[in-house]
C-alpha cells in the first residue's frame, strides 16, 4: 500500500473527494487539513510571530555560530 499526499485547491477539491469517495475498499482518506505556508503556520502559533520578533532584535554581540553550539 502507498500513501501520497496532494495539496489540491479549494475549487476541485470536492471533485476529488468524490472520486475517492467511490473507491470505498481500496482507498482511504487518513487526513484532511487546510494548507498553510510557513508564515501562517508560525503566526498560528500563539507567541510565535513576538518571540520572532523579539529575537530579530537581539544584538548581534549575543548570536552564536553553528559551531559554538552543543550539540
């Protein structure tokens, strides 16, 4: 069995529910959810888009390289 995932726009989106609605036994829908870009995502998430912001402020004295960090 595969699983594929499609990003389908609004106006054929009840087309293809309808078709794989007609293959009851070999098809099943597993999630349905609404597209988001990144940018919505993240302003999705409660005290994201201000913590963002607020490290976009941060002095440049206070970054670190990818090599200082501890992994």
């Amino acid at each position: 069995m595969q699983t594929i995932t499609l990003k389908v726009e609004d106006s054929t989106s009840e087309k293809i529910l309808w078709l794989l609605n007609h293959f009851k036994n070999e098809v099943e829908i597993l999630d349905r959810t609404i597209y988001k870009s990144d940018d919505e995502y993240l302003k999705s998430i409660k005290g994201m888009e201000e913590s963002i912001i607020k490290a976009s402020n941060e002095p440049i004295e206070n970054y670190i390289t990818r090599d200082e960090l501890e992994w």
